[in-house]
C-alpha cells in the first residue's frame, strides 16, 4: 500500500483512541447561494463547530467553489506532500504534462491541535494543447490525477476542479479552517466534514472531502457496496488510492454525469436507485426508466448507510441512503440553501430560516447556481 | 433557574442542571440552545424545562419524572429509554425518537422522522405514548412491545406515513388518523376499525394534546382512524426452529 504510515506519524497513538466507544458519527454541513453570492469561510466554520461532538479530531475538512476567480480558467491543484522529494518529483511530472502557470505554498497558521502536516502547495495549471488530440481536456486531467496519486511515492491531489479547493487534514474541523485561513476565502458554495473515522485510517489524504475535478463529496456513513463500486470505476480508468470508501463517490459522479452524461437526478436515481418492490408499482414509463438505470448501473448502487453532500461548479446535492440511516437536514432562506447533520448546525448560522425540512431517504435535494451567474 | 446556554458545551449545562435539581430547583428556562445534547438526561424528579432554541440529539434520554417543553423543532434520538415524564415539542422532530421509550408522554407539534419508536414497551401502568400532529418517515413502530403511538396527519402531506410500518411488531397499538397503504404495513401488523374503546383511549391523550397545541378536539377526533395491532405476540418464535 502506497500510503502505509504516510502523512500521519501519530497513526499508532490515534488507532488506540479510535478503540474507545465515544458515541458519536462524522457531521457533515453545506450551504449555497444560489445568486452565486460569495461568503467568507468563517460561517462555515462556526456551522460545523456546532457539531464537534459528532467527530474525535481524526479528520475535518473543507470544499470551496469560486475561491479562485481571477484564474478560474486554470485548474488549481491543491497537493499534499509528505516530503520535499515528493514534491520534486510531482513537479517533475506537472513540467512535462500541464503548463504551470503560478505556483506557491497555500497559505496555513499553525494552531493548536494540528500537527506534523505535510508540505501543502498550490498550482495554477492549464493542459497544453499539444496533449489534448485524441482526449478532452477534463479526460485528460482526470488521467493525471489518478496517475500523480498511484504512482508518486508521497504525493496526493486533494483538488484538481477550477476555481474551486479543498482544504482538508487531520484535526478537527474548526481547526483544520482556522490553519488553512479560510476567513481569507470567499466562495458562493462551501461543504464541510468533521470525521470520526471507523473502517478506515485518518490521515491527511483520507480526511474529506474527496474530490476529482470540479467534484467533491463529504460523507457521514459507510460505503458497504465500496469493492463492487471500486471495480467497476476501475473498468474505466480510475485509481482508487486514498483507502476510504468515500472516494467511489466522487468518481461515481464524475463517470455518470460528465463522461455518461446523465442528468444530476437520473444520476442519483443509480447511486441510491428505488427498491424493485417500489419500482413494481411506478407508472409504465417510470417503471421504464427505474428498471433500466438498475439494469445498467448495477455496480454504481451505493450500498450501506450514507448522507452526502456533493460540491461542484454549477451547484450542491444532498442524498441521503435509501432506508435513511445517517441523518440530514437541510432549510432555505431567501437565496441560501443549507444542508447538514442536524439543525442545529444551520441555526447556528441562519437562525431565522423560511423553511427546513427532512430530506426522505433517497431522495436528493437539489441547489443550483442561477443561470445568469458565471 | 435561567441559563443562558450561548456557545455553552452540554456538558456544564447538564451539570448545571443537575446540580441545581439537587439543591431544590425547580424549573429552567434554557435560553439560546443550539444543539446541546443529553438535556434533561437521567434526571428523576419532577421539574420542567423549557427550551428556547434547536437541542441536540438525545434530549430526554433514559429521563424519569421531568416536564420538557421545546419551543422549536428538536433533533434527533429524543426520547431515546425514557422512563417517566413529558416531553412537549412546538414544532418537528427528527429520526430514532421515543427508542426503547418505556413509560411517559412525548407529543409532537408537526412531523416526525424515520425509526419512531422502535421497540417500545410497557409494563403493567408504565404506558409510553407517543403522538406526532404531522406525518412520519419509515419504520414507525419497528417490533413495538407495547405502549401506544398516535398520528394524525394533520398537516394534509401524503403519505401520512412511511413504509414498513410495524414490522415486526408484538405488542402495544397504533392509531392512524387516516388510510395506510397495504404495502406500507410489516408483515406482522393487524388492521383493524375503531371501537368504542379505542376511542374512548384515544380521546383521552388527544385532549390533552390539543391543549397543548391549540387544535381543535373535536376536528381530530371527526377523522378515520386505523388501528394496528401485532398478529402475534411472538412473531419469530418459530424462525430458529426448523
């Protein structure tokens, strides 16, 4: 395994604190203006500190769209390095593939409660033309993602999307915020994660969200269907690498809605698809259309119990599992859409709201940027 | 006593609460409450709290005596192997409410989520009762043992209810205020009309819910209910047998 002790010194000390029973599950919070108004990462700091009870400083993490608008026509790549040999050898290989246009250390503040992070750098990349004959351009970046995180030894691609970052390690959330200075970011989309980490290791690249491109995800829950999911990613030319079941997720996405091209709600209707006893009783063309996504995208069907939010450019998808075994909330006021864990986490933020409400399992809630905003 | 509980941790507060329980106190006022867990946990005497703001999960949990009021929606877990007392909520609730709830009252304003009280029980007075004026998710009343859950409807939403709703139930009752879809009922549920009885039962707890929401009685009581019952007592006894 590529990353056996990587980024995370204290893996031994932690896995023991994992073993005490604390009650408790990961939190997960998102919020949208649908304006595309653009808000400083402050609330959703203060949001998801609201549930630091639900995570143990195993992970926390950010994802923030239309942070970078002066060069939101180039790909930003955020990379975590565990040495600086690492970070020659990706340079190495970002000279030969990608234009890099500008790139320099992203901006932290050590505090308390983050330690030994790795080496986080930043680039402004653009794909050289010369390399894009025979595949598109998010094809081909897509490609080099998988191969910069399975084939150099202590590097890893914690965002690779346009105009969009994710910020993320091992801490808890409002900590991990505090040290990436998200006060100096704005963004008209913001997800976050507070881990508790069970099945899998909390280190730096494992902490969420996972992103590929423009895609990101945060996850509360587990992903049982994760090596029929794997496998079936792999038939199309995805790595999985980073050890943690959320990672199918965002693949999943980005193979269905941008390589596939299925609407965002058929999309969904595969990754949490109707029961067969519930699809007996559809209308004739519904019955149709559920019975086909089921046929075709068998192994996309997420199994186990999960609520999500997924990030990216155009807007901000919550689902929950299809018995609704992990929890989610999510509320309206004027322009801003919120999703979260628990209520409480959105009044923190928004006491005065129009409506809240519980998403029914399997069923997404749907935010999205106004046409008229670029 | 009031507290206000502002970017307080629920730790303190319940120690707070408790402390003050023990020295005579009587009543709270919890002001700016935003996700506090474990409020009114364990606690055995007869006080009341009221609840300004969103609690956290698990309010209530394994409580014995004490009258809590939240004006807001409350979260999830409430409830959770409460003994004796009233929990009186002026909006929503979220998933897993009133688990393993063993005796006291819970009534519900609006909606209810998923997984409403799974397992209940009763022991000869200690009756738990749960009554929601909105809808519910699925699961309601998954292997109920006993105690009574009412739900009305109230709100015109459809459908009133979830799916799977009593599977594997062997004990206590369930009122409907409305049709359930043969395929929404457990395997292990009986449908039954209203007797005079029942009624009579309903009655009872839906007056006093009305007081405490402000509807009107005699509109609740004018609907159809449905009754549920267990088909057995021991649904499973058989499963390992052969």
């Amino acid at each position: 395994m590529k990353c056996d002790g990587l980024m995370n010194p204290e893996v031994s000390k932690t896995s023991e604190r994992v073993h005490q029973r604390i009650p408790s599950g990961c939190a997960i919070s998102g919020m949208m203006s649908e304006e595309g108004r653009r808000i400083d990462g402050r609330v959703i700091i203060k949001s998801i500190a609201c549930m630091h009870d639900r995570s143990n400083g195993l992970g926390g993490g950010f994802a923030a769209y239309g942070i970078y608008p002066k060069r939101k026509h180039q790909y930003a790549f955020h990379m975590m390095y565990d040495n600086v040999e690492a970070k020659e050898a990706t340079e190495e290989i970002f000279k030969d593939i990608f234009n890099v246009d500008m790139d320099e250390p992203i901006p932290t503040h050590r505090e308390n409660g983050i330690s030994n992070p790795p080496l986080l750098w930043r680039y402004f990349l653009e794909a050289p033309e010369n390399k894009l004959e025979f595949i598109s351009e998010r094809d081909y970046v897509m490609k080099m993602v998988m191969r910069i995180n399975s084939e150099v030894e202590g590097a890893f691609v914690a965002s690779s999307g346009k105009n969009m970052g994710a910020f993320k390690g091992v801490g808890y959330p409002e900590d991990i915020g505090k040290f990436y200075k998200l006060e100096d970011y704005s963004a008209y989309i913001w997800t976050a994660h507070g881990r508790f980490p069970t099945n899998t290791p909390g280190w730096w690249g494992g902490a969420h969200p996972f992103t590929l491109l423009d895609w990101s995800v945060v996850h509360n829950g587990e992903i049982s269907s994760y090596g029929i999911n794997k496998r079936y990613l792999e038939m199309y030319g995805y790595r999985l690498e980073l050890r943690t079941d959320t990672e199918v997720i965002a693949y999943l996405f980005d193979l269905l809605v941008r390589r596939h091209k299925l609407p965002i709600d058929k999309a969904v209707m595969s990754l949490a698809s109707p029961f067969w006893k519930d699809i007996d009783r559809m209308e004739p063309e519904q019955k149709k259309i559920a019975t086909a996504i089921r046929q075709v995208y068998g192994s996309s069907l997420l199994n186990g119990p999960f609520s999500i939010i997924l990030g990216h450019s155009r807007g901000m998808i919550g689902l929950n599992d299809r018995i609704k075994l992990r929890p989610m909330t999510a509320a309206r006021k004027d322009d801003m859409l919120y999703m979260a864990s628990e209520e409480s986490a959105i009044r923190e933020i928004a006491p005065d709201l129009d409506e809240v409400w519980s998403p029914r399992a399997g069923t997404a809630v749907i935010g999205t940027l106004k046409e008229e905003v670029e | 006593m009031r507290i206000d509980a502002k970017g307080m941790h629920y730790r303190p507060m319940n120690k707070m609460i408790r402390d003050a329980v023990a020295a005579g106190e009587k009543e709270f006022e919890l002001d700016n409450i935003g996700g506090q867990r474990y409020i009114g946990g364990g606690l055995n005497d007869s006080v009341k709290i009221t609840i300004n703001g969103t609690p956290g999960n698990d309010l209530g949990a394994f409580m014995n005596g004490p009258r809590i009021v939240i004006n807001a929606n409350a979260q999830d877990g409430i409830a959770n192997t409460m003994n004796a007392g009233e929990i009186i909520v002026h909006g929503s609730v979220g998933d897993i409410i009133g688990y393993g709830m063993r005796g006291g009252k819970l009534y519900i304003k609006g909606d209810a989520g998923y997984r409403v009280g799974i397992h209940m029980k009763e022991y000869k007075k200690q009756v738990p009762v749960i009554i929601a004026g909105g809808t519910a998710g699925d699961f309601f009343g998954e292997y109920m043992a006993g105690g009574i859950m009412i739900l009305l409807g109230m709100n015109g939403k459809s459908p009133i209810v979830g799916d799977y709703v009593g599977t594997g139930m062997h004990g206590g009752v369930i009122y409907i205020r409305g049709k359930v879809n043969p395929y929404s009922l457990g395997k292990e549920v009986n449908c039954l009309e209203l007797n005079e009885e029942d009624k009579k039962l309903i009655g009872s707890y839906l007056k006093e819910y009305c007081e405490h929401f402000g509807f009107d009685l005699v509109e609740v009581m004018s609907g159809n209910f449905t009754k549920l019952v267990p088909l057995s007592h021991r649904p499973y006894g058989n499963l390992y047998v052969y």
